[in-house]
C-alpha cells in the first residue's frame, strides 16, 4: 500500500493544497523489477493540486517519463507525497495519482466503434458504441444497466479484420442520462479467427 501524502503543517495555511501550486519538486520515480531499470529524478512544477491528485509540469518536456502505473515520490520544500504516474499529457505535463485513487495501467484509446452488447437484463442484444478502449475495458455508449451486472460485447478491434467477443463486468454507469453509457471491466476475451 502507498504511504499517505503529507504536507509540512508549518507551511500549511487555510487555502489547502492550492499553495502548492508553481511549487518546484523532485519526483523520484521507484520502478518495479518488472518495469526495468529505475528512471531518473524529474524536476517539476505543480500546476494544480488537490486532495487526491496532482498536476505538474516537467523542467525537461522532452524527457520521456516512465509507465503509467509507477510509483513516484514527490517531494519539495514544504509537500510530501506519495502516488502513481496516473496520465501522460502534452508539453512535459502529466498526472500522479494520490492515495487510493485507482490508476489506468493501459493506455486508453478513443474510438467510435459499432458493438453488440447481451446481458441477462436486457429482453434482447443491443447495438452500441464503443467510446474508449484499452486492453483491460471500455466505455460504453447508448445503453445503462446496474453496477456488477455481466455482459457480452461483440466487437472488432482497430487493425483487425475478425471480431472478439468480451465477457465483462460493469463497473461504471450513468443512471437516467440522455447520454447513457458503462464502463466495462474485461474478464476474458474471444478472438475469432485465430490470434
């Protein structure tokens, strides 16, 4: 389990964690055995805080960070944190996750696929669009069913001719939206047609 993030209380005032902004840190990153050889410290601004997340802006923009999922220290002159490299951005940006905040390890692509989605509570398989995409879920457009429901999808990856069936578990959901739709958490995969 990460260690809570701190903040020196003698340097804390009633604005929160907004005095931390344009604060420079050191963010050090601890990569697992896994994931290679450690990365170097990064020098960084940060450009907004809050309780469970915060936003910097590396000294360097050019220097590639390590994987999403890593867990970094981030350190200063009067904050001390520790979390996971939650989101690349542009620019030498990114986003460490605070806490228990859960991170995305996959990279998650938008897209605008045609699917077909089965579950028992549904009277009959619907047509849907399939949003966002990684290896481990997706987002669902055009149907909303109850958290932990099971499900079905049908669909055909980017760069693949043959359709994959997905057994998933809702794990998000709007509930009464013009826009309804579902995270899915994928638990197992069916390709078709070989590889």
């Amino acid at each position: 389990m990460d260690s809570p993030s701190s903040i020196d209380p003698r340097a804390a005032d009633s604005a929160g964690p907004a005095h931390a902004v344009l604060a420079e840190v050191t963010c050090s990153w601890l990569a697992s055995d896994a994931d290679g050889p450690q990365a170097e410290p990064t020098t960084a601004v940060i450009l907004h805080a809050s309780r469970d997340m915060l936003v910097l802006e590396a000294a360097e923009p050019r220097r590639a960070l390590p994987p999403l999922g890593t867990l970094v220290h981030v350190s200063g002159e009067t904050i001390k944190h520790t979390g996971r490299l939650a989101e690349h951005g542009r620019a030498g940006r990114f986003l460490v996750s605070l806490g228990s905040r859960p991170v995305r390890r996959a990279v998650r692509l938008r897209v605008s696929l045609p699917g077909v989605l089965r579950c028992p509570a549904l009277p009959e398989p619907m047509q849907v669009e399939i949003i966002d995409l990684t290896t481990a879920g997706a987002r669902v457009r055009g149907v909303e069913l109850p958290v932990d429901s099971q499900v079905a999808l049908d669909f055909t990856p980017p760069g693949r001719d043959q359709s994959v069936t997905v057994r998933a578990l809702v794990a998000h959901a709007t509930h009464g939206s013009d826009q309804p739709w579902i995270g899915l958490i994928f638990r197992l995969v069916a390709l078709r047609g070989g590889r």
